[in-house]
C-alpha cells in the first residue's frame, strides 16, 4: 500500500470514528476542554500559551475536537484568536472578536469562516496554533484532509513558523500515519483519553 492508500485508509477509519460521537459528547468535551488544556504539565506548552498575543484556531466539523469553548476562554484572557478562510485556493487567517454567527460565513464545505469583512492577518502574528488534524503519530507527524492548506501555509513560515498543538482523541494516535517532507508536525499532542468520550 503506498502513502496515498494509506493515508486515505486512515482517513476513511478516523471519520468513521469521529461520527459515532454524539452531540452531548461534543458538548461535554467542548466545555471542559479549557480546564483540560490549561492543567497540561508541560513547561512549554504553558510558557507559549501564557505569552502568545494571537491565538489561531478553527471552527470544528464532522466530529472533529470542539475547540469553541477554548476559543472563547482564551478571548476572556484578552488574546486574538484567528481562524481560516480560503481565497482563491490559498489559506488565510482573519481575527474575529467572537464566535456570533454575524463574524463568519458558511463555505460550500459547511464550514463557519470568517466573514468577508474580516481582516487578514500576517502570519508571522500567530504565536500559536490550535491545528485540526484527522490523525498524528507519536512523533507528532500531522495528517489532515488532504487539501494541504495547513502544510503550506505554515511550512513556508519556516523556522519562523508558530507554536503547534495538536488536540485530538485517543483514536486518533495512530502509529502507522505516513510522513513526507512537507507534512508539518505538531510541537505538542494534547490527547483526550477514551473515557472523556467512550459510550
């Protein structure tokens, strides 16, 4: 089986997966996920959550991690939070002052973006981002969708390239996720163990 086979393989399992959550799950992961993240002992996951001024994130779909509640809790502290748009097939970040349906449009995907009128930012700004991701390897190697936006975007930043935390199910570790020279990899992979979400 070659990587696109495999990749696509894991995909295939991790959506299936992902649908058996139901919306109470969600709702439950979604509110306890600030508590969840900010009781990680990790010294360098904190430093760079605690100092970052502009945090991006995404809006969850088809039973991806629910990151809202964390968008929210670090806009309490203060901090920017930016999420995707898609231009003409490129990526861009836009700062939304809150998660009111009146800041984001919907894409043909179903995915809440932000509206128009949103500002893009430079994304030398982010300090750190939240990544959605189908599935990691214990290493940390990032399979996403497929479209490849977030590999690009960030992987032209370089050396220069913001903090990368990856959330994801207990699931979703998945010791056979191929990697290529361009995939990025998460600095850290916060994982919900199964009881958080096991019916």
């Amino acid at each position: 089986m070659d990587v696109k086979e495999e990749k696509a393989r894991i995909r295939k399992e991790i959506k299936r997966r992902r649908s058996l959550l139901s919306s109470s799950v969600l709702s439950d992961i979604e509110k306890t996920l600030p508590e969840f993240v900010s009781a990680i002992d990790d010294s360098e996951l904190k430093k760079e959550l605690k100092i970052a001024k502009r945090i991006a994130l995404y809006r969850s779909v088809n039973g991806e991690v629910p990151v809202d509640g964390l968008a929210e809790f670090f806009m309490s502290q203060g901090k920017k939070c930016c999420f995707p748009r898609i231009e003409n097939d490129t990526m861009v970040f836009c700062d939304c002052d809150s998660l009111k349906d009146d800041e984001f449009d919907q894409s043909s995907f179903g995915i809440k973006e932000p509206a128009s009128s949103k500002p893009v930012v430079d994304p030398k700004s982010i300090d750190v981002v939240v990544l959605p991701a189908v599935a990691y390897n214990e290493e940390g190697t990032r399979l996403g969708m497929g479209g490849g936006y977030y590999d690009r975007y960030f992987g032209s930043l370089g050396s220069d390239r913001p903090y990368l935390l990856g959330i994801c199910y207990e699931f979703q570790i998945c010791s056979d996720v191929p990697g290529t020279d361009n995939d990025i990899s998460a600095d850290f992979i916060a994982v919900i163990p199964e009881e958080e979400y096991g019916e």
